[in-house]
C-alpha cells in the first residue's frame, strides 16, 4: 500500500461524493455494506491490476482494452506504447472510463480524464520504484518498461463493490 494518510482522506471523499451521486439502479445493487472504504481499496489494489480501459474516438465510439494498471497513492495509473490508438485518443480526448473486476464478488469503476506522465520522475520516482519493481520479479530490462506511455486517471467518480463470499454462496445457491 502505497497511500499517506492524505491519500486515504482524499480517495474516501472521492467515494462519498461518487456514491451519493449515483443513481438508484447502482446504489440497489452496491448498497452501503457492499462499499469498500478507501482503506480497504487501497489494501486490496496491490501490485499490477488487469484494467479494462475505454477511451474515445473522434466520433465519439468508446473503445475499450486491457492495460496494466496500477493503485499508486489512491489513483490508477496505466501504460501503454506511446504510439498505441489507446494514447493518440487520450492525446485529443483525455476522458477515460476504467474497470478492474478480478471476478464478480470485487470490483473498482473510475470515471475521468487521463493525465499523461512521465513514469521516471513522477511523485520523485516513486511511481517507477512501483513499476520496476513489479515487472523486474517476472522480466530481465523490467527499466525498459519505464519507456512506455503512462498515465494517471485523474478520476471524476469512482465506485467500489464488494461482495462477501458467503453472501456470495448464498445467492448462487
């Protein structure tokens, strides 16, 4: 977990002010009990975490696709090749949505605009440290991802759903 306490505090509001915006269909479904606080997201976000990432075309189409996302002080940040479709559409049109659903008992949903950065230096090379030291467990030249096009998603909404396994076991029963 990679948060300061600041972090926390600003994620949580995000979350509120999310929750209390949304519509009563989301909120039947992702009741109060079924929330996670930020606490708890950012214990659980650790690591590389599969996103599927939508983005915009110039005739408004979203066009979505799996990156490697990271939870990295209470946002997501991603990456991609400079060059990809995915970074030209963020380049003209930075609005973004994001999923990270590992299976249907957890899932995190931002909405929000992406920021592009430069991984190296970014929060004093603490987003590197992050970066390297995940891919460098699985890859030789895990550096070399640093040269990829990364991303924060400065996010406008966020939401959380967690289901817990035994009330899991009793609906698929």
């Amino acid at each position: 977990m990679h948060e300061s306490r600041d972090d926390l505090v600003r994620l949580q509001s995000l979350l509120d002010r999310s929750y209390e915006a949304a519509g009563p269909h989301l909120r039947e479904g992702i009741t109060p009990e079924r929330r996670l606080t930020a606490e708890d997201l950012a214990g659980r976000l650790d690591g590389m975490c599969l996103l599927t990432l939508a983005t915009v075309t110039a005739d408004g189409r979203p066009i979505n696709g799996p990156v490697d996302g990271f939870f990295y002080r209470g946002e997501w940040y991603f990456g991609s090749s400079p060059e990809s479709l995915r970074f030209r559409h963020i380049r003209k049109r930075p609005q973004v949505s994001a999923t990270y659903l590992p299976g249907e008992e957890n899932s995190v949903t931002t909405h929000g605009r992406a920021v592009e950065i430069d991984a190296r230096t970014h929060d004093d090379g603490g987003f590197a440290e992050v970066v390297v030291g995940y891919y460098s467990a699985r890859f030789d030249g895990a550096e070399a991802m640093l040269d990829s096009a990364y991303a924060r998603i400065e996010a406008e909404r966020m939401f959380t759903f967690h289901l817990d396994p035994a009330e899991a076991a009793e609906l698929s029963s």
